[in-house]
C-alpha cells in the first residue's frame, strides 16, 4: 500500500472513530463471508461493520485518542462503528456471538471511555433508549397523577365539611336563629333598666 493511501486510510479510520458514539472491536476467525453479511445486516440500524488493517487501525485510534484497543490489535479484526443506539448495537453483536461463537469481542469504547467485554454484555442486557424513556414517562405519570389527586384532596374534603355545615344548619335552621335573637333581646333589654 502506497504511503498516500496508508494516511488517507487512517484518517479515514480515525474519522470514523470521532464520528461514532461508540465502537466494539471484535475477531472474526472462521466466519464466512455470508455469516459476517447476517452481522452487518443485524445491526445495520445502529452500527456500520467493517473489516479492518490491525496496524493502520492501531494507528487511526491513537490518532483519534482512543486507547481502549491498545494491545488488542491481532488476528482478523472487524469494528462496529455505532453511530444509533449503542445498547440495540451492543444486543445485535452478543446475540449474534451466541449463535457464531466465532466471533469474539475483544473491547469496546463509548462516549470516549473504555469498554471491556464484559462491560459490553452489562450494556446489552440494558433494555433499548425506547422502553427506558417509555418506563420513565410512565413513572413521571404516576407521579404527577398522585400529585393531582393531593393537591385536590384538601379542596375536595373542604366541599364536603361545608357541605356538612350547610346540611346540619339548614336542619336547625330556625331553633339555632331564634336563641341567638332572644339573648339578643334580653341583653338589650336589661342595659335598658339600668
């Protein structure tokens, strides 16, 4: 390879590498060409998977300040570019593992941060950006249907006490009026005989 097309193939790489959200470097020993099409097709939503030069890759990520993959360069090596969900990635590629255990994930990177391989298997068991935003709206609903309900409560249990109020006097409506009158009556009266 001409040293021309070697840097315009790291930049390219490293590109790629700033471009995503995250990356998992993985080995392909063994696997056919149509096996690792079924991969590419499986998380083609979320990630671009490509075949890629250990050495010019090694290259491109310390050119990109990735140093998830140092040491990590041999043997046939393929990386899941994640550019959409890195968790719907992160599921597509250990499924796929555990049907093909050819393919092995070596390290990850997201958000700039290391990956090991076991930190992808926790992000895959994660459940997808959807169905935690859809948990989190349906809390936030909860919530906010309990805040109604006591921020009604007071007002609710004030109507019925003056209800109450209102019953119990209109059912001693004149025999609470006509005492309240006649004290009325008799204190006037008696400042008047003094």
């Amino acid at each position: 390879m001409a040293k021309a097309d070697r840097t315009a193939a790291i930049a390219e790489i490293a590109d790629q590498f700033r471009e995503s959200g995250a990356a998992v470097l993985t080995e392909y020993r063994g696997l056919t060409v149509a096996q690792l099409s079924q991969l590419r097709n499986s998380i083609r939503e979320h990630a671009t998977y490509a075949v890629v030069k250990n050495t010019l890759t090694e290259k491109a990520a310390q050119e990109a300040g990735i140093t998830a993959f140092d040491g990590q360069f041999q043997g046939p090596s393929a990386i899941a570019f994640v550019t959409g969900d890195p968790v719907e990635a992160a599921k597509g590629l250990r499924d796929f593992a555990k049907a093909h255990p050819l393919l092995v994930i070596k390290a990850g990177v997201l958000d700039g941060k290391p990956l090991t391989t076991e930190e992808i298997t926790k992000l895959a068991d994660l459940e997808s950006r959807e169905v935690l935003l859809a948990k989190m709206a349906g809390a936030m609903k909860g919530s906010l249907t309990k805040a109604a309900y006591l921020f009604n409560a007071p007002l609710s249990q004030t109507a019925r006490v003056v209800e109450a109020l209102r019953q119990k006097r209109e059912e001693q409506g004149p025999a609470t009026e006509a005492p309240a009158a006649e004290a009325t009556t008799d204190v006037a009266e008696g400042g008047d005989e003094s």
